[in-house]
C-alpha cells in the first residue's frame, strides 16, 4: 500500500454513502416507529420498541477483547467492527454494541473510538462530537446532584452531611487539568459553603456506569438512589435517596437511557450506547443496548475496554453477571507491533523486523489466553495485521499460536472492511457451533471482598501477592460493615501492565500488587479496588487536537482526525 | 372557571395531541429533506434550507415586550404564542421565533419559557429539558476553551497571558450558587496553575450571545474568533483567534447554530433558538431563527426578555440593527395584577380589587408605551387577562388607555389559546396595515460610548443623571483605545426598575444611575454596561423545584411544572 495513497478515518468516512437508519433498522425487525430520529442517520430506539422486542429469542454475544494495549495500537474496535461486518457477509444476521466516545479524548489526542480504516461506524463526525447527547444529559445530572448537594449544606444541612467527606465530583466531558483539584463556595456567606472539591471526566461519574448497568428508567432510578454522595457527621454514608434527587436525575436521563443505533461503512446496524471509564468504572457499553442488540440480531458483537485483564473481566464479572449475559464466544485481539513492543521494543523500533522481540512479547498474549480459557469461554485469537508486519513476523506468529493450540485467524479489517474479517467470522461462527460455552466466574460473588481481589490479581493478573494498604483494610471493614460485601470489585489498574505498574510489559511474574483504597460506587453495583493513582480528569497535551480542528462552509468537519 | 378543574401546564401539554413535524413544516413550505428531525415532533433546518429559504420574501416582524416584570407575572411569552394562534386563526401565515430555556431555572424556581396555559409550545418536556442539544453545545464549547486556556497557562503561556486578568469564565447550565468564586489548578505542578476563577450560568456565555447574533456558520466562527478572553501581562487584549481555537468551537457548535422547529397546541410553526441572558447579554432568540422565520412566513412574532426597557431596547439597538431586522408593530404586555405591584401592592394583596394602585402603577406601562413611540414603532398594548382581574378594574384600566389614546386589546390567551388572543391579531394587524414602522435608533452607533450610554438611561429608563464611576471612566477611554466605542452598548441592570433599584417600582422619576463597570462582549458585539452586581450564577432555593420532579414507568414527566 503506498502511504500517499491512505485516506484518513474521516475521509473514508466523509466519502462513505450511508443509508436512511429507518432501512438499517429494518433489517433486524424495527419499524420506523420504533425509532426515535436525530437527522437521517441517528436514532434512539423507543421505549415501546424495547419492550416488545424484549419477547424475542436471545441472539449470541461474542466479546471482543485484546492484548495490554501499547502505543503501538492493537484495533479492537476495528475488529469489532469488521468482525460484524464479516458476519453479515457470511450471510448472518449480527449487530454490534459499542462504547460512544467522549469529547475530552477526541479534543485531546486520542482519536475516535468509532473504529478506523474501511471499519467504521458512522457518522463518524456525530458520533464522536455531540451524538445523540448522552453524555451531555450524564454531566448535567452528574452536576445536578453536586448543586443540589452543595444547596443542602447552604440551607441548614438538615442531612448532617460532614461537608469534608462529599465524595460526589463535579465533572466535564473535557480533558481539563486545572480542575482537577479545586476550592469551591468562596465569597461569603451568600456564595456557598468552602470546601474541597474537584472536578472528574463525565465518563467517570458514577452516573456513567449507572446508566450501563441498569436494564430500564425505573432499574436505573432505583440505583441512582443507591449512589453514596458524602458521609453524615457519624461517618455513616448519605445517599441520593438521602436527598430525594433521584426522580429528577431519572427525568433527566429518560432520553440518554434509550440505545442510539447507527450502522458501519458496509451498513451493519450497531448499537452505541453508554462509555464508561474502564479504570474507576468498568468499560463497557450499555447492558440495555447490548441486550436490545441480541433480541435483534442472530450474532452481537461488542467490545469491553483495555486488555482482558480490565474490560474482559469486568465484562464477566460485573456487566454480564448484572445483566445475565452469557458470551458464546470471545475475539483476543492482537497484532505484531504490540506484541514487540511487549517484547521490549520502543515505538520507534517497530518498522523494523524483531522475531525475539515478537516471541517474548507472545508471553502477554499467551496469559490472555489462559484467563478467557479460565472463565470456561470458547475463544479466537485475532492478528490484526498492519502494513508494515513481515511474512516472516506473521509466520512467526502463527507458530506460535499452533504450538500452544491457539486457535488464531488473520485480520485485514482496516484496509479491507467486512472482506478482511471474513476469515475471523468463519471461526467465530465455528467456534459457536462445536464448542459449548462454559462461563464460569473466577469467584464466588458471597466471597468477602478480600477474596475477591485475591481472585481477580491472582489469576488474571497472575500477582503472586496481593497487599493491602492500612486504609484498604479499614475500608474492607467498613464496607462490610455496611452490607457492601456481596459486591462484585471493580479493578482500577493501569492498562499497560498485567501488573500495577505500567513499565511492566509483556508478562510479568511473582510481583505483587497493591491495593491502596477502595471507593464505593453503590448504585452501580460495585466497590472499586485502587491500586494506585488513578487519573479521573485528563489533561491536555502541549498542542491539543482541537488546535486543528475546523468546520467548512457546508458545515463539514475539518481536522477531526 | 373553577380552580379545581384549572389544569397544569404540563397537563395541558401531555394532553394534546401534535402533528408531525414534518406536517408543520410543509405548511410553511419546508419539503422534508429540509428537517433534521429529532424524534418526529422536533427538528432543526439544515443548511441547505437555510441557504434556499433565503432568496424569500420577507415577512412582517412583531416583537412582544411588556412593562418591568413583577412577581405577579406578565405573560410575555404566552401573548407571543397566543398571538402567534391567532394571527393563524385569522387565515394568516404567521410563526413564532422564542428562546430556549435554561435547564438551571428550571430545575430551581421558574417554570418554563414555553409559553402556559392553552398558549404553549410543544414538546413542553422536551424543550425545557434538553431539547436538540443546542445549550449543551455551547457549554461544551465555551469549557473547551477554558480548558485551552489553562492548559495554554501550564504549557509555557507563549501568549504571555497574565493569569490574574484571565475574564473567560467556565460555565454549568444549573443554578449552582457554590461555583461562583472557587480557585482552580490546585495540586501541585502538574495539576495546573493555580488561580482564582468562576463559573456563570451557560445563558450568560458570551458564546450563546455570539450564536445568537451570528448570520451563519462562518460568521459565527468570525465572532467566536474576536471574543477577549484575558489580557497579558502588557493589558493588551487577548482573543480566541490569539489562541486559535475558533475553528474547535465553531465545530462544536455547527449544529447547535442551526435554528429548531417545533409547534403550539394549535399547530402554529415555532422557531425556538437561542437564549442569552437578557442582562448580561441581548436577551433575544438568534438572529437566524427570527430571520428564517421572515422569509417562511408573513408575520413573525418574536419576544425580547423582561420589559421594554431591556429587552425592547436590546432588541432594538443591538439584534435588529445587526441583522437588519425592521420590525412593524410591537405589543407592549401589560396585567392588572403587575400594575397593581407597580401601584404599591404586596403579591399577597393582588387578589382585592384596587383602583387607586392601578391607577398609580399605569405610569409603568405609560412609560414603556412613550420609550416605543420614540423608536418610532407602530405598537399596542395586550392587556393579559387574570382570573381575578375585575371587571371595574379592567374599565378604569382601558380608559386609562383611551385617555392617552394608547391603542390596546384584551387577551384571554392562557384560558383560551388562539381564540383568546384574536381581538389582539386584529388590532396589530390593523396597526401593521395603516401604521408606517419608522424605526430609528435612539442613539447614533457613532456617538461616543458615554454619550449611547447617557441616551438608553435618559430616554429609555428616564433617568435625571447618569455617573460613572472612576473604573468605568478608565474603561471607556481603555475600551476606545482598543477601537471598540463604535459598538452598542449592552446594558446590564435590574429588570424589576426602570432605575437601578429594584425597589423602585412604578415610574420613578429623576433618579441617577450609576455605571459601575463595563465587560467588552467582543464576539457578540456589544460593551456591556453594568450598574449593579449582576448575578450571572444563579443559586438554588430551599426547596428546589427538581426535588419534585420525577418520570412515571412510560417514560413521562412528572412534577415539571
């Protein structure tokens, strides 16, 4: 391929002829009533579509996760897309579910998250700027309940709420450093009570993971209630409930509850709805959307963040356990580039052909493996191929697998769409069809919380030991005390690793991990292990992707990316 | 009519039955592909519409104002609806161009702005919550570029910016008292550089004035380039072009500029877009909408916020003169009961009927009607019927207005829709056919900043003197330095006065005002001119409206209004 020759995203997206999403929805049985329009190509499935297809048979979910993410970049939510597209191809009836991006990221220097190459979801330009104003409706509820929290101190504090234990941030869907840390309520005694404050991403309000995980409006009321805000002057934790905000903060998410349908370059409808954080949350799109997507569809593809250690495991654990999701089948995501870099290559090694790098850096794939392997999931291994892979790194590769009898198949999605998945669909489809699914859960979900960070740093993560913080422990205590035990945990762990520390690539051994603080997100379901900083706000670079973005005289986007 | 069978605004609007969107376009000559619909009763013009729509006749402009606001309630924007049914009822082809509301007030005390009683515009729910998007979008735009801003700070701050006169403010559509004065970026060196900041209300952006009084896409992206968002360390000002970062807004906001239709009860076409704070800003929906609305149909009735003194001049002096807009005929809004508050009365006294405050309080009215005449403007008052109005009352009041030969009409637009405002329709467009609009401007856009301010408080609010203070005299020469005294003024002062003490109730004569300090709003176009402390974060009361909100198992709102 001649590097003159490539289109960015947005070109190939821009070029793209999409089709009215009333024909898409057709396809899997919606009725133009059934959708709720935002222009021709968008639309909110009704709450009377949800319901009534809510009587159909469940279609297959098929999980698509990946390696430890690298600079070098892995492509799940390409595959995931192509992968989609190849099923309708190979004459199957399948959809997708996807996270839907935040702007902070796509301001800053990521990159959307609507796939890339020839496999896209589109509009791409809607959908990574203000789609169907989701998460416009999480930060306005998110920092509804902060006002409303922050006038209940200013009017008497009839709660008794210890205004130094208000755990409930603000949040913006911007990537804003400064606000990360602030002092709010200054000016006298008219201007609100001072105190400590600071401000998180809207992915990460509690709000977010909420809106996941709850299967309806009324489910998604009854856990915003349960959402902790502060502790009273007894140390015991107030709740929304507390407040009796939750009526308004389910009014204002009736819209942002309901699943957006889109469809790919090669018009596969997806389903894109809800994105979590998959650090202090846990990464995946809406439990409604996903469920909405397999009462539609023969074949659902989606995707959970970061490698399998964080999004596939929370997956399993939190998402699917909460929804009664069973997978068929999951997608391991890998590529040669990640891989060397696993092998301890730098980014700008990567042109260059490295077998032992590529053969050390297998080891993070190959403990991958054993995890899906563990949760008793039929699974395929997808080596997504990037321009500059050698014949002889792909060969290398593709020993490997056999050696070890891992199942594998080549991806060409970026550059071919649908056509370059074909041959991951067809041992998807395989998979499904000879090999039962077996989901098991790593833990019991009565075992205390201890055991279960045990459960997860020992066998996903491979942690030979796992310590816990003074404070952690004290925490464990309380939170039992509480009646939180029988939560399942969500992880906070950086991605790059299996460890808790980033600069451990590949597959690290014998380490142990810490876990310095745990935080309770109640209304959505779980307790949030910390094992080290975890960044909520992000910041901007030195030269923010918004400095080259523009918008043309039709209105088109420029410099998006 | 009897109180218990008196139903709630929302009940009147879940009751009623709307035509689709596409149905109320056609009537004005939109063809479907002209709509972006969201869901099937709202929708924005695209692009295309806009740019075809403009080689149309244009039609006959009406603003709606009213005397100073009092607690009792005028009933401005429900005469604009009720009006705008009317001028249908009568075979005309007429729409409406409102603002959209502010979710903050709502969710704290106000109620809506779409219109009440028989006299609303629908989806009520949908409008007062979060409608197409549009004021998300400009809070996203107008803390995109905060962030820019502080991340340009922590990045070396090549612009030299002195972060102690930083004036672009971060904004939240809530009412949340605790934001106004915080500092930021605390933390250490990573987390940003510390200073003190605030934030406002999103309707008291400067980018929802720019949108406001944009012409187009790119005009837009002009404005958004000249707003100063601090001065550095040599005062000079420094703009988002300085920045370069108003090509990132004008993307964010390319499809918040365009303007929204929607419907009354009775089918009349709305444009609802837009809506700046009428103090610190114009307080007028955008200059797009009341255009388009000119060339779709034959009379536009449009509303400008508060009374006359405000909302009327700015619309006048700053909207209609930018955009070339000439309006024919104005209706002054006018009750029983707020004139019996501009009379001497308590609210808790407005039920007992009293002539001699009437009587007194009328001064209030007469004044806004002689500040109209001077603007050389067809015009006639809609005496808003209450319940409790009696009819000795509405006689002393009517011949009040006949002893001053001030045109009027009775409305009974609340209690009876279209039908209730006909007597009105017929009397402006009598006025419309017999009456020449001689708009002129009451001051010359040439004259000094001084001399427009000193004519908008003599001639508009009748103000004996006007002083400046020492600030505000630095200002003004600073300002005409800069090249900007060729700009309108914008005046910021207490709605409930003519003066700048809202106390002063009635017709107060004689009075001075005091110029405390001025705010270039160079994007909008306009130097804002404050005599008060102008309250650009509203707080929340004891009890919040929000705590009674709420959405049954369909889907719907409850405890919105």
């Amino acid at each position: 391929m001649n590097a003159n020759s490539v289109k960015s995203d947005i070109e190939i997206a821009q070029a793209a002829t999409m089709k009215p999403i009333m024909e898409i929805g057709e396809k899997v049985g919606l009725m133009p009533d059934d959708l709720e329009l935002f222009g021709k190509y968008k639309a909110k499935l009704s709450n009377e579509a949800l319901s009534r297809i809510n009587r159909n048979e469940n279609g297959k979910v098929i999980l698509v996760t990946a390696i430890n993410p690298t600079p070098a970049g892995e492509g799940k939510s390409t595959v995931t897309v192509g992968l989609g597209d190849a099923l309708n191809r190979l004459g199957k009836n399948a959809m997708i579910a996807m996270r839907e991006p935040s702007l902070g990221p796509t301001m800053g220097v990521k990159g959307g998250a609507t796939g890339g190459g020839y496999a896209q979801v589109l509009p791409m330009e809607d959908i990574n700027l203000h789609f169907t104003g989701d998460i416009h409706a999480i930060t306005t509820a998110n920092n509804a309940l902060a006002a409303l929290i922050d006038n209940h101190l200013q009017q008497g504090n009839e709660l008794k709420i210890d205004q130094r234990r208000i755990v409930w941030k603000r949040v913006l869907d911007l990537n804003d450093r400064a606000l990360r840390k602030v002092i709010i309520g200054l000016g006298g005694p008219v201007q609100g009570v001072p105190r400590e404050d600071g401000f998180d991403i809207t992915v990460a309000s509690e709000v977010m993971a909420v809106l996941c995980l709850a299967n309806d409006l009324q489910d998604l009321k009854k856990k915003l209630g349960k959402m902790v805000i502060a502790y009273n002057i007894d140390r015991q934790p107030v709740t929304v409930s507390d407040l009796g905000a939750e009526g308004a903060l389910a009014l204002l998410l009736k819209e942002a509850v309901k699943p957006n349908i889109v469809q790919t370059l090669e018009h596969t409808p997806a389903l894109i709805h809800g994105g979590p954080f998959a650090n202090i949350a846990h990464g995946c799109n809406s439990v409604i959307a996903t469920k909405a997507a397999a009462k539609l569809a023969d074949y659902v593809v989606t995707e959970a963040g970061f490698g399998a250690d964080l999004g596939a495991e929370k997956f399993l654990h939190i998402k699917a356990r909460s929804a009664g999701i069973k997978p068929e089948a999951v997608v391991i995501v890998a590529t040669v580039r990640a891989l060397k870099m696993h092998g301890g290559l730098r980014k700008d090694q990567l042109a260059t052909e490295d077998i032992e790098a590529l053969t050390t850096g297998f080891a993070n794939l190959k403990k991958h493996v054993e995890t899906i392997e563990s949760f008793g999931l039929p699974f395929v291994v997808a080596i997504n191929r990037f321009v500059h892979d050698t014949d002889n790194e792909l060969k290398v590769l593709s020993a490997l697998c056999d050696q070890y009898q891992i199942p594998y198949a080549m991806t060409e999605v970026w550059e071919h769409g649908g056509e370059g998945g074909i041959l991951l669909a067809e041992k998807v489809l395989k998979l499904i069809d000879n090999k039962q699914s077996n989901f098991e859960a790593l833990y019991n979900i009565k075992d205390s919380l201890e055991e279960k960070i045990n459960a997860i740093a020992k066998k996903v993560y491979g942690a030979g030991q796992v310590d816990f913080t003074a404070k952690a422990r004290k925490q464990m205590q309380d939170f039992t005390a509480q009646g939180w035990s029988s939560l399942p945990i969500c992880m906070a762990k950086t991605q790059y690793s299996l460890s808790d520390d980033p600069a451990k690539l590949g597959r690290p051994e014998d380490f142990s991990i810490t876990i310095r603080e745990l935080k309770p997100s109640i209304g959505a379901g779980f307790i949030v292990a910390l094992t080290g900083d975890v960044m909520t706000m992000p910041g901007l670079p030195k030269a923010p992707a918004a400095m080259k973005m523009d918008v043309d005289e039709n209105g088109n986007a420029i410099g998006l990316f």
